[in-house]
C-alpha cells in the first residue's frame, strides 16, 4: 500500500516537474489547444467538452472513462473540471502514454486545420507523428516574403508560395533561416560568414544551418532536438517551430521602454517605472491594447488574444484608434453580423495601413493564440500610437551580460520565458529547471512550492529561493554572502553572480562529459587545449589567459578557428589594425557558431576582453573540437 502510494507521488511530482520544463513553443501550442477544447471559453474543459471532443476524433468512450481522464488531472480544485495548469501536466504526460497520446493527437488534429505528418527519424517512423498547422505556414511564408523582398540575396527564393512545400524546400540551403535570425535581432550574424551561391555543396549548406540554429540558439530560441540535418530533410514541425521563435523574439523585442517611452502611460494608479519593467511583452500588449481601447469609448477590454478578440469588435476599435487619419480606417466592420465576413472586413481596414499580416479571418474567430499574438505585435511595432512623455523617462538598460545570461535560459528550454532577468528568477522556478539540466535530478521537487498561495507567496518564493542557494553550496559554488531573501527580492549584483556560476557550471559540466575521462575540467584545462590546439596547427599565436589584452583584435579567437577545422577562415577578411577589431569580432564569432560551436558572447565582449564571456567563447570552441574529434572516430 505505501509503496503505491509513493509510486503515485513520484508519478504526480514527475508531471508536474515535465508541464514546467515545456518549451514555450509548447507552451504556446497547448494554450491554443486549451482554447480549442474549452468551447464555452470559461477557462475549464468540462466533461462534455471533452467528451464532445473526443466523439469528433471518432472515440466513443464511456463516461466513466472519460471521467477517470478528468479525475486523474484535476489536483487543484478538485471540481470535475480541468484548468490550464492541470490541463498542462496532462499534455506533459500524453506524449509518455501510447494510447492517452493517440487519442490527444487525432481530436486536436480534428478541431483544427492541422496536417498530420509522419516524422522521418527511427523513432518516427514507428508511428509519431507531428502536427503542422496549414495556417502557421501561410502566415510565416507570407511574413517571410514580406520582410526579406528587399534584399537582392532572398530574390531567387521568394516569394515563396504560402501552400505546398516551398517553404521547407528553401529553407534547405539556410541562407533564408540566416537572413530571418538578422531581421529579428540585427547583426546577429556576420554575413559574410553565410556560403552563397546557387549550387552549393552539401556541406556548405550543412554549415549555413548549424550558422543560423547556433545564431538562433543565442538570442534565446530552443533549439533542444533540431539539428542541420533534421532541416536539411525538410521536416515542417522542425522549421516551422524554429521560425516561430525567431519571429516571435523579432517581434517582441521592440516592446520596451528603451524602444518606446511612451509606455509610461500604460502605468496603472500607484505603480512605478520598474512595475512596467516587470510585465512581460505579452502583458504590455494586453495593456496597450486595452488602453487604446478604452480611449475610443467603446466599452470593450481583453484579457486574452484568443476568446476575447474572436468577434473582431477589439480589433475594429484598435485599428480605428491607432491609425493615421488619413488612412480612412473606420468601424464600419462592427456592424456586419457574420463573424467571419466581419473579420475580413477588419483586416481590409488593416491593409489600409499595411498591417494585414499573420492572420487570416478564420485565424481571428478560432483565436489563434500564436498568430494573433503575432498580428498585435506587429501593429504595435508599426503604429504604438503613444505620445512622447513631457519629462524624459529613466530607463536602466540592460546590459550586454544580463542580456547573454537570459538568452542562454532561455535557450535550455526553461518556463516562464525570462524577459527581465530580476523578477523572472524571484520564484526559483527558473533556477531549479537550470541546475536540473546542469545535473539531471539535484532537484528534489517535493521541497518547491510550485503553485503559490496568494496570501504566502512572498514567504514561498523566499523559501524556493532558499532552497537554490542551498543547492548552490551543494554544487560548491562560491556564494558568500548570497542568501535567498537577496533572491528573492531581485538583487541585482547577487542573483548576477548565482546565475554566472549557472552557466560556468553547465559549461564545464558539458566538457567534462566529453572529455571521457571523468576528471571534472577547469579554465586551466582549458587554456591549455587553446595554447596546445594553436601550436599543433601551426599557429604563432598564444592565449595567456582569459584577460589577455591580445585577445581584443580577435586573432587568436579566428586562429583557434582555423584549427580546429582547417581552411575554414578566409583570413583576406581578418586585419590587425586597431580599427579593425570589432570585425574581426564579429567574424570570429560567427565562424565560431558556424563551425558548430554554441557561443552565447557578444562581438563586444571579445573588443573589451570581458574575462568571463571570453572563457566561454574559449570553452566552447573547446566543446566543439571534442565533438568533431568524438565524431569523427
């Protein structure tokens, strides 16, 4: 009886421990689908509804199985209803579970326009499959077409035709996955690091690929289980996931005080600059949405971009307020009675400012979640409509290390998302997922408080935040005078340090692993296979540590390249002139990442020789090499 009880425990820990470890990309997919099965949009999947869903997908279950479906997930409240978060560990759980995971699968595929497509790898090819949603492919092909038909490069691609396979079958090369990672985060990639040309080689192609998911890797997209070759074969789930995350991030990125001070006036009564740093861009779009619309006196406010814009009537009143008056933007749509023929009529009004982007009306009145995320992002983007505050606005940036750090998070995979780095990590939640992939099962996650009660939250967000620290000692980091209450509260400079020794740690985690011989590595150990690899190549050049001024023109990093996979630098790029040092960084940062080296760094951290981000330049070269070395034998 005990032991069944505690297999049970371990069970529900287990599920809840994989609903946080989703990545948002899943999470993003899974709130649509929340939507999809929640019919009478109340924020529950009721017995009916599944039930009703489940006759679409040609399941007649008994109710008592159905029930069993519900009682096994409702830990909450225990009301016979799902909610989103129980509905979560549900989805975490159908992917482990043959039969629960089939059933999942054809009535989602059945209530919306999803094609089913068999995967191409070994696992695949025993019966998963992936669902790619017809209209997430028309929206990015035609986001696509959009925004790269200016560039001379993209001509022989475009425009890429919105159905059929086009889209997977020129992305193969990866010139266009490159091009769209520097549309969303500018300068990501050094150009002149991308093969061109028409009839490139396998290789060369191979190398573009592992260039853009390493370059999207580092500002912050998932990439855990896509690799250049999975791209190569033009898998849709793959790419369409991946462009998700690179236009999603694109598009979000504007939406700060930095870019827009005119956010000031979405401050509510009572709160501060640092209250609006807090919120996360989605939440500022809700905000912003919802101030437009209360200025146009049209009674209406959203809590969310799926129930509450379906009718269009948001939209309408949003276009009509935002819009330069010489466009002839109007609410003439509000009065149509069809809800499809009305959001067409609302995206006419949008194609009067050349806003009619992401979604189709169908889109509008299903409440796709991602794709009209992605249509108001755009919208603010293009016309906030905000006025320039009277007083200037102090807005603390956030620095290059802070902006490396949560880009890295981000790209483990963690949830939340972390947009500002202070109050993303007061819950802990963030911390644990990263010493869990640090070193799989330190977490004991019977000791996190993971859904918070409203009237103790501060105290059990300083207790997880207790716990991090104590795992901290247990992983001998050096956290004197770090407790969880500086965690807890956001302190910048200590919660700094915790998250260095994070990724100093997941750094020389994954080394060792290669390394093979189980001797844990250091940065000596490092320093070391840099001065040895150079010698053994040929090179004059030496490193004499992670601060070594030399390092500033990039040199020793394109050098070190160049060892490890020979002829690899085209070195009529590379001066030595003063003047010529942040090329050079550039150049030696994207070659890095092309020749499959994960580098989270900045060209800027090379120019001024920031110790710490150097070391993981250097470690991941080092990670690179043993990779190839281990491949090749």
């Amino acid at each position: 009886m005990l032991s069944t009880v505690c297999r049970r425990h371990t069970e529900k820990m287990s599920q809840a421990r994989e609903s946080m470890m989703l990545p948002q990309d899943t999470l993003d997919e899974i709130t649509q689908q929340f939507s999809t099965l929640d019919a009478d949009g109340n924020g529950y999947i009721s017995f009916n509804e599944l039930q009703e869903a489940l006759l679409l997908a040609g399941y007649k279950l008994p109710g008592y199985k159905i029930r069993d479906i519900i009682k096994e997930y409702d830990s909450r409240e225990k009301d016979g209803r799902l909610d989103f978060e129980e509905f979560k560990q549900l989805c975490a759980r159908v992917k482990n579970d043959e039969e629960q995971g089939h059933i999942f699968r054809k009535l989602v595929t059945k209530k919306e326009n999803v094609k089913a497509i068999g995967g191409m790898s070994s696992a695949s090819s025993e019966g998963t499959t992936h669902s790619v949603r017809n209209e997430e492919q028309v929206a990015f092909s035609d986001w696509i077409n959009k925004n790269l038909v200016s560039d001379p490069e993209c001509a022989r691609y475009l425009p890429l035709d919105p159905e059929g396979h086009d889209l997977y079958e020129k992305a193969r090369d990866g010139i266009l996955l490159c091009k769209m990672v520097n549309k969303s985060v500018p300068d990501t990639i050094d150009e002149r690091t991308i093969n061109k040309g028409e009839r490139m080689k396998i290789y060369n192609k191979h190398e573009n690929l592992t260039l853009a998911l390493n370059s999207a890797s580092s500002i912050g997209c998932n990439i855990v289980n896509i690799g250049a070759e999975d791209l190569e074969q033009g898998k849709p789930h793959l790419l369409l996931g991946l462009l998700w995350q690179v236009i999603k991030i694109g598009l979000l990125s504007e939406i700060n005080l930095q870019n827009q001070p005119g956010l000031v006036a979405l401050l509510e009564e009572g709160e501060t600059i640092e209250d609006l740093m807090r919120l996360s861009p989605e939440a500022i779009l809700m905000r912003w949405v919802n101030y437009h619309l209360k200025k146009s006196g049209c009674g209406r406010q959203i809590a969310n971009f799926q129930n509450d814009i379906k009718d269009s009537v948001a939209y309408i009143h949003l276009l009509n307020q935002i819009a330069p008056k010489e466009k002839g933007v109007n609410t003439l749509p509000e009065h149509e009675l069809d809800m499809m023929q009305r959001a067409e009529l609302m995206l006419a009004e949008a194609e009067k400012i050349d806003c009619r982007s992401f979604v189709s009306p169908k889109d509008v009145v299903s409440g796709n979640y991602k794709l009209n995320l992605a249509f108001v992002a755009n919208l603010f983007n293009e016309y906030p409509a905000l006025e320039k505050p009277a007083e200037d606005v102090e807005v603390i940036e956030e620095t290059r290390e802070e902006k490396t750090y949560r880009n890295w998070m981000n790209s483990m995979g963690v949830s939340p998302f972390v947009h500002y780095l202070y109050t993303d990590l007061q819950s802990g939640m963030v911390i644990f997922q990263l010493y869990d992939v640090i070193k799989p099962n330190t977490v004991q996650w019977n000791k996190v408080v993971r859904n918070f009660n409203k009237l103790r939250i501060r105290f059990e967000k300083v207790q997880n935040c207790n716990y991090a620290v104590e795992l901290g000692h247990q992983n001998k980091f050096s956290l004197i005078g770090i407790g969880g209450q500086d965690l807890a509260d956001g302190n910048q400079t200590l919660t700094l340090a915790l998250v260095w020794q994070l990724m100093r740690a997941y750094t020389l985690a994954v080394l060792t692993k290669l390394d093979g011989t189980g001797k844990p590595i250091a940065e000596k150990d490092i320093l070391a296979w840099a001065n040895n690899t150079l010698a053994a190549a040929g090179k004059t050049t030496k490193v004499n540590g992670f601060n070594d001024q030399s390092l500033s023109n990039g040199v020793i990093i394109i050098d070190l390249i160049d060892a490890i996979k020979p002829r690899s630098i085209n070195y009529s790029l590379v001066k030595e002139d003063k003047e010529d040092r942040m090329s050079n960084a550039k150049y030696a940062i994207s070659m890095a990442r092309k020749i499959g080296a994960r580098v989270y760094a900045l060209p800027e951290d090379i120019v001024d020789v920031k110790m710490k981000m150097v070391m993981t330049i250097f470690a991941c070269l080092m990670q690179c090499d043993l990779q190839r070395k281990s491949a090749a034998e």
